[in-house]
C-alpha cells in the first residue's frame, strides 16, 4: 500500500508559493505552497502549454510521476507541450483526511492558474478523493481520472484488511504489508496491488516512495470500505462534475478494479465523457494492474496517450 502522508488544517488558511528552485539532477522546478505552518511542494515541469496538475495518492511522493533512469508521466506531458505540476504530499505531517487535503488542491490549481489558464487535472488512485472534495469551481478545464476507486462495494479480502481496526496500530506500509500478509497469505505490495507491468521499475525503489500512514486517514479508508462509498457529499461531487471528463481502468486491477472506478463515469453530470478500461479486449497490448497504468514498460505506449486525449477534450457546441 502506498504511503498516505497526513496534515493539520486550519479554518481560514492563506496560501503562498515559494520561490522554485531547479534542482539540478532532474530538471524540474520545485517550489511549495504555504499555509499556517504547513506545506506542500510543487515539482514543477515547465513549458510553453496549458497547465496541468497532476495529483498522486497521499502517502506516495510525486516520484511516481517521473521514475529515475525510467521516466513517467510529468516529462511525456512535458514533451508534448504541457506546463505540468506535480502536487508533492511528502512534506506532510500525518493528521489529515483525505477530504481535509482537498483545500490543498483548491490552493494549487488557483496558483497553476493565476494568469488566467484554467488547469487540466490528471489524478491517480485515491488522489482523486481529494480532488473530487475540492471546490474547483471555474479553475478547471477538465479531469483524468485514472484508476480511482468511486464505488468501493465489497473489495476482496486482502483489501478487507484495511477496514480491520487491529490494522490501525500499523502505521507504515511495511507493516500493514506484513499484517496483511500473516491474514490473508498474500503480498500487499508487488502482484496483488501493483500488479502486471511495473517492470522495469525496481521495486525496492518503489518501496521507498512510501511513508507512514496516518491513524485518522486509516479510519476513513475503512469506514468507506464497510459503507461501501465516501459518503453523500462524494456523490454530489461526481454528479456535479460539469467539465470534460476522461475515466481510465486497468481491466486486471486488483486494487481498484474497474467497477470501482466506472460509476465515476456513469454518474458524473458533464455531457462529454470517455471511460477506457486498458486491455488486450480493447487493443491495448498488455493487460494492466494498479501500478501498471503509470509505471512500467507499457504506460507510455498505451496508457500516456489516452490520457493525453482526456487532456485535449473538448465540450461539443449546443445547438441552440
């Protein structure tokens, strides 16, 4: 399980970004956004285009988003011309909800569009939940979706282990891999959650994006899993989506499978959307697992180009 990293938020918070320094190793700029006495970084990968924020799962650094010696998602958008901002969750203390970091994402995508641009908005896994909380209102352009679980249903049994309040006493994902392991006889991390197509990536690197796991997001996590949803106010969120809206799947993803992520498609409100479930059924050439869909020797050649259509959608003109 990836790390979810956690923070304290306050009412009435006033956000500022740093001054970006280049870090010389990687290329992108990095540079954070302030409130109180917390902060998140940007990573920030600059061209010419329209902004684009990526939002990976709390707990998981902006890593995911451009693997060492591999490369990934912010530099293939990159090259097509986009402005892309990672939103980081590493400098986080571990307090928060998934909804209560929604504010964040509200301060990054008023910052990304500052002069006026609205932003496109690609999340991953349960970095959309705190997207889908966040009010956006006229700053968005339109959203990709990939691999967010909307609709959580009755998840398979090492998955259960989450709702498990014995878990809550474990909080790193080594040792709720561990606890997982000893219940169920299977891995939590490798083939059952970031399963088929995380080659070539080396997992210990992999690992190593993980942080410790906050007790109050653990509560959501299995208070959602036993409901089955996030809530009402979720509900109204996806229904209220009135933007372009792409939903990607992974057909073989054991973590959030595709009837997880597809109500997102069928009960969101916009009149312009696409769902793609990737898998050699539909032409893809590989069947695709969580980790798979932004890792992996695959991702480029299917998965980036989809979600580089999401990021070129465009409402059809009403006939009047």
């Amino acid at each position: 399980m990836r790390r979810l990293a956690l923070i304290p938020l306050f009412v009435f918070l006033v956000a500022c970004a740093g001054a970006p320094v280049r870090d010389a190793t990687t290329g992108p700029l990095r540079a954070s956004l302030h409130a109180e006495e917390s902060a998140v970084g940007l990573v920030r990968y600059p061209a010419a285009g329209d902004p684009v924020l990526l939002v990976g799962p709390p707990g998981v650094s902006a890593g995911i988003f451009d693997v060492p010696g591999f490369g990934g998602l912010a530099p293939w958008l990159q090259g097509e011309g986009y402005d892309v901002t990672v939103l980081d969750w590493n400098s986080l203390p571990q307090e928060a909800t998934l909804a209560e970091l929604a504010p964040w994402v509200e301060r990054a995508a008023r910052h990304l569009g500052r002069e006026g641009k609205p932003v496109s908005v690609v999340t991953f896994s349960l970095g959309g939940i705190p997207v889908l909380h966040a009010d956006l209102a006229e700053r968005v352009a339109r959203f990709v979706f990939v691999a967010v679980p909307v609709e959580l249903g009755t998840p398979m049994e090492p998955v259960r282990a989450f709702a498990d309040k014995t878990w809550s006493r474990a909080h790193h994902p080594r040792e709720a891999a561990a606890y997982i392991r000893v219940k169920t006889d299977r891995p939590l991390l490798g083939d059952l959650l970031w399963n088929y197509g995380v080659e070539p990536v080396d997992p210990r690197w992999l690992e190593a994006q993980l942080e410790p796991v906050g007790p109050r997001m653990l509560t959501e996590i299995g208070t959602a899993l036993r409901a089955g949803n996030w809530g009402e106010k979720l509900r109204r969120r996806v229904a209220g989506i009135d933007v372009p809206l792409t939903v990607l799947t992974g057909a073989a993803d054991a973590l959030v499978p595709p009837w997880q992520a597809h109500p997102l498609y069928r009960k969101a409100g916009t009149r312009t959307k696409i769902y793609h479930s990737f898998t050699r059924l539909y032409g893809d050439r590989k069947e695709y697992g969580h980790g798979g869909l932004l890792l992996g020797d695959g991702a480029a050649r299917d998965v980036f180009p989809r979600i580089l259509d999401g990021l070129r959608l465009e409402h059809e003109p009403v006939d009047e």
